[in-house]
C-alpha cells in the first residue's frame, strides 16, 4: 500500500485520562507500521481511521500483604471506524471495541 493510502485522525477523548485519544491513535499507527501498512495523521489517505476513546478503567487485581494494589487490569473502550475519504462513506464500523490489559505495578521480588 503506497504511502498516506491510510490516514489517523487524531481520537477524540470522553474520558478524563489525559492524552488517551492521542495514546490509542498512536497505538493503532504502530499496529499498521507493524503490518507493513504506510499512514499519516492528515486526511489525504484513501481510507481514513476515526475514533472515539469511551471510557478507561483500572483495578486491582492482586494485593501485597499490606492490602496494597500490586497487579492492575486496565480496560479502555472505544468506537473505531473506517471511511473512504472521497465519498464519506463508511467503509467498516467496528462500534464499541474493549480491550484488557494486567501489568504489574509493585516493586520488583
């Protein structure tokens, strides 16, 4: 795929996570980088990616003796679709998209 056939909107945030758009959108970049895939953040592409960051949540999910978090699950929703940018018209809707993640955040054994 030639270059700027894929364009990023910058994500809109709904969340009261700093820069949570802008993370996802950069996220997805590197997933296409990743893929072989040529993109840019204008809306010259063929194709456009817009999205909306919905809502991130974190929790803990393993506790130190102390009842402290150690172990936290992070879930981040969001709406993604895909536009042809000549007609508008949308190409793939991929609605409310979850996503998991645990990391660990204690002090290293």
């Amino acid at each position: 795929m030639k270059k700027g056939a894929i364009s990023i909107e910058k994500f809109r945030n709904d969340t009261n996570v700093r820069d949570a758009g802008i993370i996802l959108g950069e996220k997805i970049k590197d997933e296409l980088n990743k893929n072989g895939y040529r993109w840019d953040f204008a809306t010259s592409g063929r194709y456009l990616i817009r999205g909306k960051v919905i809502s991130i949540y974190e929790r803990p999910v393993g506790f130190s003796e102390q009842r402290y978090g150690l172990e936290y699950t992070l879930i981040c929703s969001a709406d993604i679709e895909v536009l042809e940018t000549a007609s508008g018209a949308v190409a793939m809707k991929l609605g409310r998209i979850t996503n998991t993640s645990t990391y660990y955040a204690g002090d290293d054994p």
